[in-house]
C-alpha cells in the first residue's frame, strides 16, 4: 500500500476539506530546494515550505550542528534550568535583531509566539493597575490560529465558527501611501473610546493576505502615533524575519522599533520546532516585582529545547554569512527582471516584490479555496514546481540556496500558467 494510501487510514490535514480533497502528497525526501515523493518525482519548493526551509532542506551545516546537539544535550526544563544553546541563540539574536530589544522569551511556533506577546501586553499593563483589554490591528491581518493570534487576525476565512469568543480588536487598513490622514483620524477615534493595549501587525508585507506590501513611511506614522499614546506595539515578524524582506526583519525598514517581536519559521531553518517573542527591557521590567503573580506564568513544555537553539544558531551564522547575503540580492534583483517582464500581461493585475518574495495578482476573481486555485496548485506540480495560490495571488519565497536555473524553471511555469487562466 502506498504511503497516499495508508496517509487516509488515520490523519486530519490542516487547511483541508478531506471530503471534497481526499488525497495528499507522499514526500520521502528533501534536499537544497528539491522535494522527492514516494514515485521519485521531483519539485522545486518555490515557497521553501511556508517559508521555514530558507537554508534549503536538510542543509548539511545546519544537521551537522544539530546531530552534535543531539550528543550532548537534548531537553531540560527551561523554567528551573539553563544551558548554553540557549544562552548563545539570545547573544546571536540581540546582535541582529533591531536595537531596542534585549530580552528573549522561548515559545513553541508562531501562534503561540503571538499569544505570549498579546499576553505580554495585557499583562504588562495589568501589573502597573491599568485595564487595558483592547488591540488595535490591520484588516486581513494573519497572526496565526489559537484564541489570542485568531482574535488579532482578519481573515474570517480562518476565524469563523470562533468569532464570538474572540479578543476585542479595532481594525484600520494597511497604509498605501495616501491613506495616513485617515487611519491617523481613526486612531485617534480609538484611543479615545477604548483603552487601547497594544498595536499588532505584520511589518511591510501581510503574508496570508496574498504577500500585500504596505507603504514604509505610513507604518512608521502609525508606530509613532502608538509610542506616543503608550500603546505597546508588536510586531509579527513570524513569516518576514531572518532576511526574507532583503533585511534582517522587516522593523529593520521602518524608523520606530517595536516593542515586542514575534519570531518562528525560518528561525529553526525548518529543521526543528520553535518560536520566540522578543521584547525591550522595559516591557521585561514592568513584570519585576517582590508580589510572585506579576511574573509572566505563561510556559511550553518545550521551551527552549537546546536542539532546537543549536539549530537556530546554526540558522543565523549563516544567514549573516556573506554568501547568502549575496544570494538574497541576485534573488531580489531577478524578481525585479522578471515583474518587469511579467507585469503587463493581460493575465496579470499587479506585481511586486521585495527581498526574496514576490508576488503578482492574477486578472481574474478566484477563491481562496476554489476549483481554480486548485487547478492551478495541479498545474505546477505536474511541472514539478511547489507554488501554493493564496486566491487569486500567486506568490514566490524560494530558498536562498536556489540555483539560477531553478529560480528561472519556477518563473517559466508562472508564465505557462496564465495561458490556462
């Protein structure tokens, strides 16, 4: 029996209608950008698997520091323990993430990563006597899938059958460019009516909202507007940290620094499970105190898992090193070459791109989950290229080890795909 069908027997797949899509990919192997199923078929991973794999699969530096992990130490309860993966994964960190953080916290993914943040938050003002229950958020914002992450989330694609038991959230629109005065007029209608907690976003580019690049300036308006009012602000760096944006993190863009940072996938190459909410010493501060309740009793079974910590410090040496530097800028400038080329194609809306993502819309309505969003998922795995449509987008997030004649094999069937559109 073949893995497909021995798959059906006993698993529940996330995102998935098995009634109406009974069937999933049997992978046996990666390697660099290549995925390898049961019947040796080979597809690039032109979204380096919901943007973990940035190093490429099971990149030999990164198993190598991970095995040697393996030898000495595997787990030990973070709340009572220490070690030293743990300790050299926040020395790395702090020397790159922006200059206002200083603390590290060890969570599970990226949810959770969200929800120890928006904790963080309601707590930190909690401990100094003030009820603050309120967010403010971007709409069609994704933070991720328990109560916290689903409540900042606006995506009801997602959210649904949970609306009613949601964190209270006010909404404003991503700014474009010529829409500050506006979000700034609502901002003001807020804080005036609520008692705002924090701001929530992802910085530049919302990534499940199909890869929608916000203006910088306006975002840096926004940020200031919160600083001003104490508003806290997180910023969910889950999909755009570790260099995907052709910076470190996205907040390396903007002028105000967040608060809180909220950080998983690419973190652990891929390899490993593991997330982390970052934060400045002053929200740190605000939970010291001789009165034991107002420490942060919020903790993960595997919280700081020292495999995981090797694995991530084995992830930031070589997302500093000067070859993949080099790599993230011939990627960002061939996704510049080809939204030149592809951009007036009666087929295509709109292009943009940034880093190592780019994105264009197709001209045409589509579902997130419809009939032709799956056609088009079969059209470029039948030419052995992963590319997963959000809607009507299709985007790119390949590795950063991904060869020039990949890269142009995914471009080639992006173009093949808009004539069965």
């Amino acid at each position: 029996m073949s893995l497909k069908e021995r798959d059906k027997k006993h698993l529940w797949h996330p995102l998935k209608q098995h009634q109406l899509n009974p069937d999933s990919l049997a992978i046996v192997k990666a390697k660099g950008c290549i995925l390898t199923d049961e019947n040796g078929n080979e597809y690039i991973d032109a979204i380096s698997s919901w943007y973990t794999c940035m190093y490429g699969h099971c990149n030999d530096y990164i198993v190598e520091a991970t095995h040697k992990q393996m030898q000495q130490l595997d787990h030990v309860m973070f709340s009572d323990f220490t070690h030293e993966p743990a300790i050299k994964l926040s020395e790395a960190l702090i020397k790159i993430l922006p200059e206002n953080q200083n603390k590290i916290y060890f969570n599970d993914n990226g949810s959770t990563a969200v929800e120890a943040a928006i904790k963080m938050a309601l707590q930190f003002y909690f401990n100094k006597g003030e009820k603050r229950s309120t967010f403010i958020a971007f709409e069609n914002g994704f933070h991720g899938d328990t109560f916290g992450a689903m409540g900042a989330s606006g995506l009801s694609v997602y959210n649904g059958p949970f609306e009613d038991f949601l964190i209270e959230v006010k909404r404003i629109p991503t700014p474009n460019g010529s829409n500050h005065q506006d979000i700034l007029n609502l901002l003001k209608e807020y804080t005036s009516k609520y008692s705002i907690t924090g701001f929530i976003y992802e910085p530049l580019i919302q990534g499940a909202a199909g890869m929608k690049i916000h203006d910088i300036n306006g975002l840096n308006t926004i940020l200031k507007y919160c600083k001003s009012h104490n508003i806290l602000t997180i910023a969910d760096e889950v999909m755009t940290g570790f260099g995907k944006t052709g910076k470190y993190f996205a907040s390396d863009y903007v002028e105000t620094k967040p608060d809180i940072i909220c950080l998983s996938k690419a973190l652990t190459a891929g390899l490993l499970p593991m997330a982390i909410t970052s934060c400045t010493q002053e929200i740190y501060d605000g939970f010291l105190s001789d009165d034991i309740s107002k420490g942060f009793f919020h903790c993960h079974t595997y919280s700081a898992n020292a495999v995981a910590c090797a694995t991530a410090f084995a992830g930031i040496e070589l997302l500093t090193s000067e070859e993949i530097q080099l790599n993230i800028k011939w990627i960002n400038e061939s996704h510049k070459e080809f939204s030149e080329k592809i951009k007036n194609h009666p087929k295509v809306k709109s292009t943009r791109h940034i880093g190592v993502i780019f994105a264009l819309d197709l001209n045409t309505k589509m579902e997130r989950y419809g009939d032709l969003r799956d056609k088009l998922l079969k059209f470029f795995m039948e030419r052995g290229v992963f590319l997963r449509p959000l809607g009507n987008t299709i985007y790119i997030q390949v590795p950063y080890v991904i060869s020039k004649i990949e890269l142009q094999k995914v471009y080639d069937i992006i173009e093949a795909c808009l004539d069965m559109v």
